[in-house]
C-alpha cells in the first residue's frame, strides 16, 4: 500500500452514484491488482477522506490491517488471458455491467 494505491481508492470513493451510473470503471486500465478496500480499510480511507487522519497515518494503519487481494479484469483484452476452466466474469455494456455472471 502507497500513495497512488491510496488516491485511486480515494478517486474511486469520491465518485457520486449518478457519475458511476455513465461510465464504471472510471479509469483505463485493462485490469487492477492488489489490496482490497473493504472491511475495515474502507474505515481508514474513510478518515482519511474526511482530513480526520493524513496519508502516512491512513497507510500505516492499512498495512496494519490483515491483507485481502484482489485481480480485476476490466476489458475483454484482459480476461482472454485467463486461462482456467471455470472462469467468470460479468460485461460492462452502455455504462452497466451485466448482472449475471458470463461463462468463458
């Protein structure tokens, strides 16, 4: 956990439900790695969001916190390189992504 993992976190969070509703993800990359933010590191990015704590504080108190790890695949270029028997995923068409899950 760094500082840019911390703004796309933050950049993420600060979107208003109308903006996630035009376009999601909103950023370019064929797909996103590493610690999730959820459970109790969404707390810490909450604090830090709201000025209550800085960025060395909110980094030090995430990499404190048990790790989860994510891989997310967001264009179709990234998903043909997964390779395994049982893979799912979901598209995102016009803005939405699909609510079930496509089998590969």
């Amino acid at each position: 956990m760094i500082a840019e993992w911390l703004d796309f976190i933050c950049f993420n969070r600060r979107r208003k439900p109308a903006d996630v509703l035009k376009k999601e993800p909103k950023h370019d990359y064929n797909w996103v790695s590493g610690s999730i933010a959820d459970d109790d590191i969404a707390d810490v990015v909450d604090d830090y969001i709201a000025g209550d704590i800085d960025e060395t504080d909110a980094i030090n108190r995430a990499r404190a916190l048990p790790q989860t790890y994510q891989l997310s695949l967001h264009t179709i270029e990234a998903i043909s390189f997964a390779d395994e028997v049982n893979v799912y995923y979901k598209q995102l068409k016009k803005g939405r992504w699909s609510t079930k899950w496509i089998k590969r």
